[in-house]
C-alpha cells in the first residue's frame, strides 16, 4: 500500500506536514484537511473512551490497536510494558500481524529499537529499518518503524511499536496521532496497574480478614458494626449478618461499658492513636467472654478520623489459667504456713508437753494422796480433766500440722455425741436452746474418740460464738447410704453407709466470700485473740483422716450447718469397754529417769517414790550414762526422754545397752507421736510412754516393764503408751 502522509485515505496536505488553514489553500483542501483532523480526533475519543471503561488496560489494548491498524496504513502495532527488576519488555498487546507470536520478551539492555526506546525514553523513527543499525530484524513485510515510550510523569512504563510495509511509511502527522495514543495509553496503564495493586491488597486484606484467627471489625466513629469476620461472629456466638450495625457497647458487658467509653472518648479526642483493654463481651446466649481488644483510629487520606478498626482475641482459656495458677499459687502458700506450722508444733510441743506433764503429774500425784471421799476429789478431777484436754489439743495440733493419721479403732460413735451433749449442755450460755436428735442405736465408725470428740466439739462453740444473743444449736445424728455420685470429689471414702452428724445453728450466718475461706488454715472472722483460724482446718484434717468428708451451708442472716459424713464399719463382737482409771499399783527396784526438765525430773522422780520405787536421777545422757555405769547392776528400770541437749536419745540408748544388754528402756517425749514410738521401740526400748502422762499411767508401764513385759501397756487421758 502507498502511504501519502496522512492516517487517512484522503491527504490533500505534502507528506510530512500537518495541515493548517492558511492562505493559498483552496477551500476544497482545507475542508478535507478539518475533514481528516475531525476524524483522527474522533479516533482519539474513541480510543480514550475504551481505555477509560476497561479496569485492566491490557484486556483492550489489542483490540483499540486493532482499530488502529483498520484506520490506518499501518500493518502491525505492538505495546510492549517494562519490568524493570527483570529488565525485561514482555508484549501485552499486539494487532496485524497473523502469524506474529502473541507474546515475545525483549532485554532492556538488548538491540533492536525498541529496547533502545526503553534505554533513551525517547521516540524513534527509522524510515528504512534497513539503514537503520539499531533495527532488529523481524517480519520480512517491514519497511519502516515508529518506537514511542509509554511516559507517565517521569516514570517509564513500557514502548509502542508501530510497522509500516512502505519505506518512509509513517509520516509526521501519523507520528503525532501516535503519540496522542501513547500519552492516553500510558495513563490507562497506569491507571490499570493502580488498580491491580489496589484489588490485590484488598484481596490479601480480605484474606487476611477473614482468615485471621483473631476477631476483626470495622465500624463507624460512633462505635457500629459494618465489617465483621468469622472469627468474631463465632467468638461472639452471633451470625455476621446479626451484628452488622450492632454498637460495640451492645455486646460489652455492663460492668465494663465505663472503661470502654473512656478510652474511646480518649480516641476520638485525639488523645490516641489506639487503645487497648481487656474487657468482658456478652455473647448471644448471655454469657460472658473475656477477650483483650485493641481499637486503632484509621484515617482519611486528609487525616480526617474515617472509622474504627478493632482486633478482638479471646482469652477466656488463659484467664481460667491464670486462675488456676493463683489457685495452686495460694494451696502452695498453705502447705508453706501448714509447713512452718508443723515445724513451729514441732518445736514447742516437748516444752509445752513438759508443762503440761508436771501440771497434770502433780495433779494425778495430789488425787491419789486425797481418800477417796475427801470433797476435792471432784475439783481434783476437774483439774486433771483440764490439763487432759490441753494435752489432748497439743497432740491434735501435732498430727494436724504433720498430717498423720490417727490411731482408729472401731468406735461407738453414739459415746462421742453423748460426751459432747453433755458438754455443751452444761457449759453454753442458758440463752442458747439445745436440740438433740440424737437415735438409741447408732451404727459403730473407725475413729479415734478423742479426736472426733474434739472435732464435733469445735463445731458447736463456733455455733455458740455465732449467736451472742442466744438461739438453737441442733445436734443430729443419723444413718445414709451414699451412692459414688453423692461423693464429693475430695471425699477420702468410697460409696456405702455413713453416718451423718448434722451440727446447725441460728446464727449470723457467713457472707459467700467467707463460706469459700472457711476451712483454710489461719482464716477467721473473730476479733484478734478469740481465733486463731485453726478450728475448721483442723477439723476438717481430723475427719480427712478418719475416711469422711463435711461440707458447709450458710446463709448471711439465716445461720449456718455442717455436715460431717464419717464410713460406718463392723460392730466388734465384743464392745470395746472404756477403761476406767486404776488405783496407781506400787512395785520395788530402781527407777533411773533422764531428763533436762527439771519440774519434770522432779515430778517424774516424786511419782516414782510415790509408788514405792526407789530413784535415781540425771539431767542428760552424759550423767545417766555415768550413772548406769556406776549403778547398772542395781538400776532396774531407765526412764529416758528423747529430747535433751548433747548427745541424742539413740546414742545414749546404745551407749546404755553397751554397759548392759538386759537393761529395760522406756522412752518418752513430749511429741507424744506414733513415729516416735515405733522408733523407739525399733531401737530397743522396752517401751514408750508420752508426754503429759498420770501417776496411774506411769504406775502401769512401770509394772509392766518390771514384770518383764514389753509393748503395750495402759495409759492416761492424755498419754500415747506403747
């Protein structure tokens, strides 16, 4: 085909020239000349409206350069776009050429003019490629080619390529038409890949929105919902749909709508950028989830507030397991003071036994001189009965602060109840009514009597001090058959037969959060010097260890029970008889007693004499063994305490057994423990007396021993014997 210059048909201007009105142009060329302007700016419009329409400039660019190529003299057009990381030009768009591949890739730093385009961003024009050396050869049909670069700003974005089949085929006035398009495609472009970037970043925040693990939402500046993810709906128990437009204060819990509020007045006041709180939402079944939500201010592109962007992440699981945490933080810290405790019983139950043992010796000593009818026997009694039972809460202590388990033997447990009426019936405050529900027959339990005694005891004064102004103490007493979902997960038992003691009264009652509290160690409501915190604690200890279980019911204003559920055993064939107290029996020998208490010494040495022994005494191993020594052939009996200064009660032990193999040891402590009488025993003793003990106590274990018996032997009140 003839080019003539012009994009079109009709060219009444030269080759090469734009046309213009001007003199000497007849009226006949100038009305072509506006005729073909009209229609290449007509083609502009056309191209502009396609590319302005398409979202991705590369789905029309083939088909505006076909247009292109149907409109002009022209057999082949390509666009070419730029990667400069790659340094590459990768064909996009292509229109004439049949056969042409659809996509080629060219090197920036490549020949051919296209790649020098990209090289020198500015246009080329070879009329006869060639002459040209920069002319990369290509289809055959090419005589002259036309490179523009696609310049938006100062930004390069890639070449027009433009082939003619006639040497100097592509005239100025066709060149300018070009690169009228390559400035409207440049923009298309751009504007194209803007919008590619603009839709993968929203994809990947949609992706990221939806897929997040945490709660996501947008809202508005005053606090409702427009955007919101899966996982908040679900955290929130609520379908999207059924939060959009919901405020966030609709879903935060009452309690903690005032902070919220705060810290958004606090954002929207230009106070923050975000805030972060955690916070208690409401889910749709009404109940409450803790989560931590961080709220960030996102603006416009003026730095107008635009709306609110919160991360919501539930941590329900890990509050719990912080909770958990404190909790076995606070069970550690108890069993540190239940620690200490037992250190600190340890420490001062010997001294304190000692004390004990010279007051209720010397008492048993004052009864057993008095006849039998002298009128100060019942105060005398009254007095051994006192130290009895401080002796008694001594050696509680004890097994409560070292957790040891007491001695059980089968037990009517009816006696202890009937003891402890008898009590509170005589002692309590005439104001407080005493309701007995007591049955005739009760089955029999393992347990220890004084123990349990103390235990149901403690119960009914904490009754007595929760009605100052008197009421009803109700003792009851009956027999239930648990099931193992009646049993209380803590429950030291298995399912059966229990009796079940019920201590209520009409006191004050406890407010919720002490009911939690009630049987922790050192916990108590009384004023400082009527409790010590210990009461519920220990009996709660001493019903663990008999098998049983109490639990607790109060109302604040409505009083209080407790109930202790103790396993019921068989009834011994022969009902085991309290024993009743002997006359103090006399003997003869020689009596050696070691110990570093001298009010105990004294007593022990008196007692001894009392019963018609004769006695020899030492204040430590070093002298008992000096004495032994001396004496051993005469020295029937070694009395010897296992907590004194120097060497310990085992050295000694041996030391006097060297001397004499046959010697007859009792040992005695103001532990009073199980564990020091069998120790005592495993390391050669005859026997073991504890700490307090009565002159009858002492008579029997002497007897025993003298008469060449070894073991058990009978005991006070208040003394262990083994």
């Amino acid at each position: 085909m003839q080019d003539s210059g012009l994009p079109f048909k009709q060219d009444p201007g030269q080759a090469g020239e734009p046309l213009s009105p001007v003199a000497g142009i007849s009226d006949q060329a100038l009305e072509a000349a506006l005729k073909v302007r009209s229609t290449q700016q007509a083609l502009l419009v056309e191209v502009n409206a396609a590319l302005a329409a398409a979202v991705d400039a590369e789905d029309v660019l083939s088909q505006i350069l076909a247009l292109l190529i149907e409109r002009t003299r022209l057999i082949n057009a390509s666009i070419f776009l730029l990667d400069p990381a790659k340094g590459e030009l990768r064909c996009v768009a292509q229109a004439g050429y049949a056969n042409i591949e659809s996509i080629r890739t060219l090197w920036t730093e490549g020949p051919g003019l296209i790649a020098w385009v990209a090289r020198s961003r500015g246009e080329v024009y070879a009329p006869d490629v060639f002459k040209d050396p920069r002319y990369l050869i290509g289809d055959a049909r090419a005589k002259s080619e036309y490179a523009v670069p696609l310049i938006v700003g100062s930004t390069l974005l890639g070449v027009l390529d433009i082939e003619s089949d006639q040497v100097d085929g592509i005239r100025a006035v066709t060149r300018k038409l070009l690169d009228h398009f390559a400035g409207q495609a440049a923009m298309a472009i751009e504007r194209s890949e803007l919008y590619k970037k603009l839709r993968a970043s929203e994809q990947r925040f949609r992706s990221v929105f939806e897929q997040s693990p945490l709660g996501v939402a947008l809202c508005d500046l005053e606090g409702r919902f427009f955007e919101i993810n899966t996982a908040l709906a679900q955290t929130l128990g609520y379908e999207i749909g059924e939060l959009q437009g919901k405020h966030f204060f609709d879903i935060t819990h009452p309690e903690d709508r005032p902070r919220s509020a705060e810290s958004a007045g606090l954002l929207l006041d230009g106070m923050a950028d975000r805030f972060a709180l955690e916070k208690r939402y409401v889910r749709k079944s009404g109940e409450s989830v803790w989560c931590n939500t961080t709220v960030s201010l996102i603006r416009g592109p003026a730095g107008e507030p635009a709306y609110l962007l919160a991360i919501v992440q539930d941590i329900t699981e890990s509050r719990r397991g912080e909770q958990e945490r404190a909790r076995l933080m606070e069970r550690l810290f108890q069993a540190q003071k239940m620690e200490a405790l037992g250190s600190l019983a340890g420490g001062i139950a010997h001294d304190f036994n000692n004390l004990l043992g010279v007051i209720l010796g010397y008492v048993s000593l004052v009864r057993t001189r008095l006849p039998r009818q002298d009128p100060m026997q019942e105060t005398v009694a009254m007095m051994e009965q006192s130290a009895s039972r401080a002796a008694e809460l001594t050696d509680e202590l004890l097994q409560f602060a070292r957790q040891e388990k007491p001695l059980l033997r089968p037990l009517a447990i009816a006696r202890v109840l009937g003891a402890v009426l008898k009590i509170v019936t005589q002692t309590f405050d005439r104001r407080i009514r005493i309701d007995a529900q007591l049955p005739p027959e009760l089955p029999w339990v393992e347990g220890d009597p004084g123990q349990l005694e103390l235990a149901i005891l403690n119960l009914c004064i904490n009754a007595r001090d929760a009605m100052p102004e008197g009421g009803t103490l109700t003792l009851e007493a009956s027999v239930v058959a648990l099931a193992p979902e009646n049993l209380p997960p803590d429950a030291q038992g298995s399912a059966g037969e229990y009796v079940r003691i019920i201590i209520r009264d009409s006191g004050v009652g406890m407010e919720p959060q002490v009911l939690q509290r009630v049987f922790e160690p050192f916990f108590t409501t009384k004023e400082s010097g009527k409790g010590s915190g210990l009461g519920l604690s220990l009996v709660q200890g001493i019903v663990s260890r008999h098998g049983g279980f109490i639990g607790v019911r109060s109302q604040e204003g409505h009083g209080s029970e407790f109930t202790l559920h103790l396993p019921v055993t068989s009834q011994p064939a022969e009902p085991a008889r309290e024993e009743t107290p002997l006359a103090a029996e006399h003997g003869t020998g020689t009596v050696l007693v070691v110990d570093d208490e001298p009010l105990m010494l004294s007593f022990t040495a008196e007692a001894v004499r009392e019963l018609g022994y004769k006695v020899v005494t030492a204040e430590d191993g070093a002298r008992a063994r000096e004495v032994f020594s001396a004496r051993s052939p005469d020295i029937d009996i070694v009395l010897l305490d296992m907590i004194m200064p120097g060497k310990s009660w085992v050295d000694t032990l041996h030391e006097l057994q060297a001397i004499n193999p046959q010697a007859k040891l009792i040992l005695t402590s103001g532990y009073s423990s199980v564990r020091e009488a069998r120790r005592a025993l495993q390391e050669g003793a005859v026997a073991f007396i504890g700490k307090p003990y009565t002159i009858d106590a002492l008579a029997r274990i002497l007897r025993v021993t003298h008469l060449g018996g070894s073991g058990e032997a009978g005991g006070g009140p208040a003394s262990r014997v083994t």
